[in-house]
C-alpha cells in the first residue's frame, strides 16, 4: 500500500496523504469487489496488477523523458 501511495521503499520520498489515499483505495476495491461476489484469488490479482503498475509507472515514465531528452540534443 505504502509503494501504491508514493512512497518509496529506499526512503526520503512520499508523504502520509499518500499512504492513507492507497489504503483507502485498496480496502475500497477488496469490499467492493467482495460485494459483487467476485473470486478471492480475481481480487488479488487485480490488485497485485495495481500495485505492480505503480511501481512500474515512474521508471517507465522516466525512461521516455529521458529518450525524448536525448533525441532534442
């Protein structure tokens, strides 16, 4: 949840808001999808899919700023 709300798992990085937003995210989508009925091992998969996309997200979004930098010099 922490790496979810921006924290960062090597420290110095993130704020409590953060942490607190994702949480409330999570818990949403597991009582929500618990409602509809919806398969354990499904609702962990989507939010393992999640949180693996928000720690994905900055590298990639890091990498194409840096691509897109080295193509204007």
């Amino acid at each position: 949840m922490a790496v979810f709300g921006g924290i960062s798992s090597t420290g110095g990085k993130g704020n409590i808001a953060g942490g607190l937003i994702s949480a409330f995210i999570i818990v949403c989508l597991r009582v929500g999808l618990g409602q509809r009925n919806v398969n354990a091992q499904v609702i962990l998969l989507i939010i393992g899919v999640l949180l693996i996309t928000a720690v994905a997200l900055p590298n990639i979004i890091g990498n194409a700023k840096k691509a897109l930098s080295m193509k204007k010099n």
